[in-house]
C-alpha cells in the first residue's frame, strides 16, 4: 500500500466516524431526547480526550504552548492532510491552531445533513477537544468551526 492510498484509508476511517456519529445521536435522541442525548455524547467524547491528553499533559501543566502547539500538527493523522492544522500562534500565554479541512463536516454535508445538525454534531464532536486540552490551568476555546459555517476550525488553548 503507498502512503498515498493510507492517507485516503485514514479519511475514509474518519468519515465512516462521522457517519456512525450522526446514527448514534440520531438513536440516542429517540430514547433520551435531544438535551440529553447530546449531552451525554459529548460526556463521552469529552472522556475519550482526556485519554488523550497524556500527549500534551507535561507541556500542558508547564504552560507550554508552543510545545502545546507544535505537537497539535506534528500528530496530525495522515500527515496533517485531513484537518490541514497550522500553528497561527504560540507564546507564553496561548496557542491558537486552525484547521482548513475536517473530513466529519465533508462526511455528514456528503450524506445531506442541514446545517443546523452539522453544527450539532460538530459540537458533540468537538468535545473530544474540550477533553484534551482543558486541564486546571487550562481552557480551550473555539473563535471559529468548520461545522458552524466558518472557513476553518480555530482553537485557543490558553491559561485559565
């Protein structure tokens, strides 16, 4: 397999990943409701980021951000190539990373999905976000998403 055809491997994963989102919600709303459906999915994204938050959490507790930053892009599934992150700024006090691309809002605009359940499901999903960099002095924020219509995703970890 070239590396090209594991790139696309990987952006069709992430889209089937999209997909499933949109079914679990869609099932979980017709049992709980949509408050609380949405709700306790993005608990659950929210847990899977904390998982992966050991990947930031010594430059986290430090307040590194460049190194926050840095590694943001460099671990970047398919070499960067599915949310096109870049370092937009880095100091002592913030990272501020955007993406250009997210194949979940490519996936769930490809089967149809309105805008208004594409930013649902972009909040649910960005939860995994809020998870990963979130800590005791830290916050994350989102100043744009992909999911609500903007150009890009723009995230800003700072001090809390």
């Amino acid at each position: 397999m070239t590396l090209e055809e594991s790139k696309q491997e990987i952006k069709s994963a992430n889209k089937m990943r999209a997909v499933m989102y949109h079914y679990l919600l869609e099932e979980m709303e017709s049992k709980m409701g949509s408050e609380k459906a949405g709700e306790s999915f993005k608990k659950a994204t929210y847990r899977r980021g904390k998982d992966i938050q050991k990947n930031y959490s010594d430059c986290l507790s430090s307040g590194d951000f460049r190194e926050v930053a840095r590694r943001f892009v460099a671990m970047s599934a398919a070499e960067g190539t599915l949310f096109t992150p870049a370092v937009e700024l880095a100091d002592d006090d913030k990272a501020i990373v955007t993406m250009h691309t997210c194949p979940l809002v490519e996936a769930w605009k490809e089967i149809g999905l309105d805008n208004g359940r594409i930013a649902k499901l972009c909040d649910v999903a960005a939860a995994i976000d809020y998870g990963t960099f979130e800590t005791e002095t830290t916050s994350l924020s989102f100043s744009h998403r992909l999911g609500s219509g903007d150009e890009m995703c723009r995230l800003i970890i700072e001090k809390s």
